[in-house]
C-alpha cells in the first residue's frame, strides 16, 4: 500500500485504514473508540479501503470483539499504523478538556479502577416470574453497570445477512443529553432516572427465598445483554467520566435470567414496538430473523399482531429481495438502499420503505410472482423487471425513479405487468424492456411524461407527487398496457 494512495492525515478512513492494515488488524471496539462512534459495523469501510489499497477484505467474531483487517498481495509494501496513538486503543474514558475540573479527574480513576473489577455481586431483589419469564428487580450502583464487561449490546449489523443482532445504533447525542443531566442533578440532588434498565442472560442466578437477595459472579454469569436501556447506560458512563458521585447513583434493573438470545430478542422487539418507537428498518429484520427462527426454536410468547408477521413470513422474503437487489453488482439498485443502522449517506430510500412496497404489492396473492414456488426465481424476476424499468427511463440523471415514488409506484404496477407476461412465462430482461416500452409509449392524459427520463430528474414532476397521483398514474399505466399487443412477436427476444 504507498502513501498516496491511503486515505489523507487526519481523517477518520485515515484512522481506520491505519488500524486495519496493522497486522493484527482491530477489534469493532478498538474502531469505535478511535472514530468516536458508540457501536458500529466496519464490513463495508473495510471492503472499501481494501479495495483502494488492492487488498482482501476480513472480518471475524462478534459484537465488541469482532475483528476486521485487511490482508495486503505478497510483494506490496504496507502501510504502517504510526499515526494510531495508544490513548485511542486503550479502554481510558475520553474526557475533554472542559470536563477536566471539579470531579472529572477522580472520576477517570475511579473509572479505570472499576474497569479492572469483576465483583461478585450480592444485592436485595425481587423475584418476579411472568409465563415462562423469570427476572430479578433490584438496582444498582453505576460503578457495577459500568465494570468492564458487566454488559454488552448486540448490535444489528447492516452489512451482514447471518449477524445476529437486533439493537439499534447507538445514538450519541441521545446519551450526552442524559449524561449531562445526570451531571446537573449531582449538585442540586434531584436527578431522576425511574426507568428500569433490562439486562438479561442466558445462565441463572442464586436468588435466596429468606433474605429476598440475589448473588452473581459477574465474570460468570456476565457479560449481561442489554435488551433495553442501552442509551440510559451510556450516557450514565459519560455522566460518570465527568463526575465521581454519579458512580453510586443507583438504576432500577430488571435481569432475566435463563433466557437463550433468540428470546432476548424477541423481548427486546416486544418492548420497542408495544412501548416504545423503533427503527422499522430494525424491526423487519429481526422479525425476518425470527420467521427463519421459527420452526427450530423455542420463541416466547409474541403479541398475536408480532406473532402473524412472523408466521407469515412476508418480511422475511421482501427483506431477501431487497438485500438481493442491494448486493448483486449488475442490479440498478447496487448500493442504493440505506439498510438498518447503516450509516451510509449514498441511499436514496430506506430499507424500511421498500420493504413495505414489497409486502404490500410484490408479496400478494394477486401477483404473479409470489406463486412461482422458486424463490431465487422470483428475486431474478423482479432484478429483471428493475433492470427493464432501468433501461427504459434512467439516462444516468433520473434519481427520482429510485425514491420513493418510483419504489412505489412500480411495486404496485409489477402486479398488473406479471399478469401481463405469466402465460408467456417468458421474464427475461429484453421481454420486459419491450413490453414495458410499449406501455409507457401508450400513456396517455397528464401523465404521459412518466415514460421519458426526464419525468423522474430531480425537481421533475415524480418528486412532486403524493400517493393518491402515484395512484392514478398506475391506473393509466395498467390502461396503456391493456392496450399493447399480446402477439408473441412483441415479446419474444
């Protein structure tokens, strides 16, 4: 790897570059703490810089101690990581100089100090069993929840099918805010944080019936899942970084024990949807992951509307068909679609919205499509149909096709198109080209800009148009593709 061609001095792919051609390569923590994010995936940076460098992409393991690195040809000199101080890689909390008065210094000892600790920990707590369900509510000081390893979160990755994640991305802002009300209340005594925190683990836990306590190894029984409240936790270690006291504030908890990860999921998306928002985006996938789950695992008890998502499966299948479209290179939509917890900027439409185009017309009894009882035929069908809707109306300026209008708009449309084309069972791309030529020529009244490029630019008639015109243009489009000739020369190659 020369010089010139790595990432410029100063820059965060400069930091992750020089981590992940180190020999070693580093771990998903060591990442986050050297770019400043809380919890991340670094599959497609390191895809990326390996591909700048002319080197091979790799990444192993899971959650925090997740690695990646990147493998440089025989021959090609590599570029050392000289510029990665050892603060960065280090578990020290980041304090900024603002912060560096009144408790901040005893603070960053006492941190350090608990970092090291793995204590057994033996507090009062009430047993409560719900169904199969049984949890622990007690409280706890910050300084145990901040322990190193006491907790982790398992958080989705957007760039891996098989990770098995299902936590949201941590939003910083969101912790600062909290931390720097906790910090407020120190002096004035009245923080107030009500909200219990659910941890969970797959092992069991000493309670004693007489005393009503219980008592854990946490070097044993830990690292605790965080099911909910991992922002409540984060910003508690921010506020403790800038004030000692904050050490023994105390946190309602609630801790599940024996509760494998696929449940913890499961409680997890039962608590973010019933109770609280959550990325739909994140939700789909772990209810896709929940329908591959189903007939191998034992789930808990779902709330019925959950429980039917994931019976039927329709999540599942429109979330491989986006994935689908989103990874094969030739596919109009490479790279386009921003999935759960990426942090891309490059998308122009949100897994979430897509996905729920598909369910709603692609995945229908209604549609051609759905009955073939070939899978990986479908999702090549419907990679044609966008290649098809691609050669007729993209000119390389016509970003609109691939937003929401144009996502909407030809899902709903692809139900009157595959009638069109089933008795032929004919669904190559130069097919559909042809008969989808032909019907956008015959779109007649306002609306029959929709079959040139020019319709779909940025600023063009499609960004200006609300679901119910997205409506009547289908109607018009379906009229027009009534009236294309059925001949078999129309649609042959």
């Amino acid at each position: 790897m020369t010089t010139k061609n790595a990432p410029r001095e100063g820059t965060k792919d400069r930091i992750k570059f020089d981590l992940l051609t180190r020999p070693q390569g580093a771990t998903l923590n060591e990442l986050n703490l050297a770019t400043g994010h809380g919890a991340w995936s670094y599959v497609n940076d390191t895809r990326r810089l390996a591909k700048r460098s002319g080197g091979t992409p790799n990444w192993t393991g899971g959650s925090g101690t997740r690695r990646f690195w990147i493998t440089i040809p025989n021959g090609a000199p590599q570029q050392t990581a000289d510029k990665v101080t050892s603060h960065i890689l280090n578990d020290e909390p980041r304090i900024s100089s603002e912060d560096s008065q009144n408790h901040s210094g005893s603070a960053r000892a006492a941190l350090q100090g608990k970092n090291e600790a793995m204590p057994i920990i033996h507090i009062p707590a009430a047993r409560v069993q719900q169904g199969a369900l049984v949890l622990y509510a007690t409280a706890l000081k910050v300084k145990d929840l901040v322990a190193k390893n006491f907790y982790n979160v398992e958080t989705l990755d957007p760039a891996d099918p098989h990770d098995k994640g299902y936590q949201r991305v941590l939003n910083i802002a969101r912790a600062k805010k909290l931390a720097d009300y906790i910090v407020k209340g120190q002096d004035s005594h009245d923080a107030f944080l009500p909200t219990s925190v659910f941890l969970a683990t797959d092992k069991s836990i000493e309670f004693d019936e007489k005393n009503h306590t219980i008592k854990f190894d946490t070097s044993v029984v830990g690292p605790f899942s965080v099911v909910d409240g991992q922002h409540r936790l984060e910003g508690l270690k921010m506020a403790a970084e800038k004030d000692v006291r904050v050490l023994d504030f105390e946190v309602p908890v609630n801790i599940a024990v024996n509760l494998p990860t696929i449940a913890q999921m499961c409680h997890f998306l039962i608590v973010n949807t019933t109770q609280k928002s959550v990325d739909k985006s994140v939700e789909q996938r772990i209810i896709a992951r929940l329908t591959d789950a189903l007939d191998v695992e034992d789930l808990p008890s779902l709330p019925k509307w959950i429980l039917r998502t994931v019976q039927k499966g329709e999540v599942e299948r429109a979330i491989k068909y986006v994935d689908y479209l989103h990874e094969v290179e030739d596919s109009p939509w490479y790279g386009k679609i921003k999935m759960a917890n990426s942090d891309s900027s490059d998308g122009t439409i949100n897994q979430r919205s897509f996905v729920k185009s598909i369910v709603k017309y692609v995945l229908t009894a209604n549609n051609p499509i759905s009955i073939l009882n070939d899978f990986d035929k479908e999702k090549r069908i419907f990679l044609n149909y966008w290649k098809a809707i691609k050669s007729n109306l993209d000119d390389g300026d016509s970003e609109t096709l691939y937003k929401y209008g144009g996502v909407e708009l030809f899902c709903k449309f692809s139900i009157p198109f595959f009638m069109k084309l089933q008795d032929r069972g004919n669904y190559t791309v130069s097919t559909m080209e042809a008969l989808l030529k032909e019907c956008l020529e015959n779109v007649e009244g306002d609306y029959a800009g929709v079959g040139h490029p020019d319709w779909w630019k940025t600023g063009g008639q499609a960004g200006r148009l609300n679901a119910g015109a997205l409506n009547i243009v289908c109607q018009e489009m379906t009229k027009a593709l009534h009236k294309t000739n059925t001949q078999p020369s129309i649609i042959q190659i």
